[in-house]
C-alpha cells in the first residue's frame, strides 16, 4: 500500500499505505538534477522501487494473517507502534527534533485520524469479510477518490475532460471487479465499503495536509514521525475500549504486525522518501500501480484466495483510470521542475 505517513504537501504514507500504509501521495516538490546526484544511495533505486512495491503490496496480506490473533484495532496499533518506533529511532540518529509549533501538532493529529488510525482500522475490519486481493484494489482508488474531492476543495486544481474520463473509468472498473451485474460475484457489501471509505479517508488526509502543513519549517521526517506518534496515541486510547486486550501473542499474527508496522509503515517511509529525492515524485509514485498486483499475487500465492475473471480486468481497468486522473497534476510538476532547473 501506498504510505500515508509523510505529513507534508511537499512529499508522498501509511500506503500503505501507504500504503497504503494501505496506498497515492500527492506530488512532491521538484528535485533538481544536480540535488540528486548528490549522496545518492549505494542501492540501486529500481531495486528499492521494486522492494517498496513488494512491502506495500504485501501489507493487505500482513494484515489478513493480523487479524487472525488479534482484534482490527489492536492491528492497527500495533502497526502504528512498530511504525512510529522506526522514525523515531531515525530521528535519534539523524539528531532531528519533532516539531514544536502547538498549531502544527494539532494539524498532525487531524492527518494521523485520516491518514493513519482511521483507514488502518477500517482496512483491517474489512478484512475479516472480504479477500486481501479486494483490499488491495480497493486501495488503489485513493487517486480517484482525490480527484473526485478536489473539484470542491482544491480550487487551483481543476479537472479536465481527460481526467473525468479517468473518473468514470476507474470507477467502471471498480464495479467490474465487484460483479455488479451478477449481484457484486459474491463480495461482501460491509467489507467493501470499509475498504473504500478507508482509500476515500486517505484522498481527504491528503487535501488536509496540502492545506495546513505545506509550510511548517518542520523537515517531512519530523512531521511523519510526530503524526505516526500522535495516531499511535489515538488507538492506545480507543483500541482497549472497543476491542478485547491480547492476552496472548501468537507467533504468526504478532510477526504479521511487527512486518506491517516495522517495514510497511517505518522503514517504507524512509525508502519512498530517498526514491522522491532521487528520482521525483511522477516515477516515486507510480508504484501506486504496482500494490495492487503485488496484493492480489500475495493473497492467492499465500493465503489460496481464488479469483474470478472480473478481478484482474477491474483491477486494471481502476488503475488505467486512476492514471488518468494523475495526467494535469503530473504534467503540472513536470513543468514546474523545468521552470526550476532552467
């Protein structure tokens, strides 16, 4: 999934979320050629797109195996824990402060419900009805969903016929892969709607951060770290309410959370994060496309999820569309980094 953890309109969390966290970040601010050459990673940076696509891919499958020993919300804190450990373990080393404007700190805790606590839990409550290759796909509408809710709230981000065309295609294929023409082929109706309200939760943490974080003098690291901490508090708070407390910590399900938490919601920061500096934004999130093929591979390999003809044509119907709608606003960056390095 993409990650839905980076807490700045100047990059792209968790997809997955994040992808993520559970999936598609907004663009980030251009990065000049000469900026990129400079420290530029020993790992090869198709290797980490690759490694990042297969992390966020295989969070939906990470959080099927969670649910298995504990409850949806003690998942996702679990997720938030492990994750938020990690940056704060990177702050300490980098010697980098968490943010310390009290406006800002509020402004973190509205992203971390709609970025993290919320569309964590719903994903992992969805689960427990529908296969994590539905999840998956489900996921990949965050773009969709974005451009659907910027025709109100972003006045300076105006549609075009090419992306309302990619609106009602992405669309199309999400109810081609629910087999509305043959009573939805069986999916639960609860599961799926939590899975889209939860990519739905990410398009709106998104246009929320874009308006109230772009300009805070807090480094992206600072401010994902502090809103990883705050939704980390969020579900420390609900979870024990509304939930049965762990009285036992079975290997499997607790090492499936450790994966989602550690690697899908920390360390994928950290890569998508040097993949934005090095390459861009338009290439970093192109593994939007990638989650949802990872997800349905995971879930049939590992866990014998079956699939019928309509999931894979939808699925790629939904990401077609999806990419549409992404053309202005990345034709948009590309422009603007011309502009810069001119």
């Amino acid at each position: 999934m993409v990650m839905r953890t980076t807490a700045s309109s100047g990059s792209s969390s968790s997809t997955g979320s994040s992808a993520p966290s559970a999936v598609t970040a907004p663009p980030a601010s251009p990065v000049s050629p000469a900026a990129r050459q400079r420290g530029r990673p020993a790992v090869d940076w198709r290797i980490r797109f690759g490694a990042l696509a297969l992390i966020w891919g295989c969070s939906f499958l990470f959080i099927k195996l969670g649910t298995d020993g504990f409850s949806p919300l003690f998942v996702s804190f679990g997720r938030m824990f492990f994750g938020a450990a990690v940056l704060v373990a990177t702050l300490a080393v980098k010697r980098e402060r968490l943010p310390r404007a009290a406006r800002t700190w509020g402004h973190l805790a509205v992203a971390a419900f709609l970025l993290n606590a919320l569309p964590f839990t719903l994903f992992a409550y969805a689960e427990l009805r529908i296969p994590s290759t539905l999840a998956g796909i489900c996921n990949a509408t965050t773009p969709l969903w974005g451009m659907l809710l910027s025709l109100v709230a972003l006045s300076e981000d105006r549609p075009t016929r090419r992306r309302f065309a990619g609106l009602a295609i992405g669309f199309a294929g999400v109810l081609t892969v629910l087999g509305v023409w043959q009573g939805f082929s069986g999916q639960d109706a609860v599961g799926t709607v939590m899975a889209l309200v939860a990519a739905a939760s990410y398009a709106v943490g998104w246009i929320y951060v874009r308006r109230t974080l772009a300009d805070t003098g807090d480094s992206n690291l600072s401010k994902s770290g502090a809103q990883l901490l705050l939704g980390t508090a969020q579900l420390a708070v609900v979870a024990p309410v509304f939930a049965p407390v762990p009285t036992s910590f079975p290997a499997v399900p607790l090492l499936a959370v450790l994966a989602l938490g550690a690697l899908g919601t920390g360390l994928a920061f950290l890569v998508q994060y040097g993949l934005v500096a090095e390459v861009g934004p338009t290439t970093a999130t192109m593994i939007t496309y990638l989650v949802p093929v990872v997800a349905t591979i995971a879930g049939v390999a590992f866990l014998g999820e079956t699939l019928s003809w309509n999931t894979p044509v939808g699925a790629l119907i939904v990401l077609a569309g999806a990419a549409l709608t992404q053309g202005k606003s990345q034709s948009k960056a590309r422009s603007k980094s011309r502009n810069r390095d001119q």
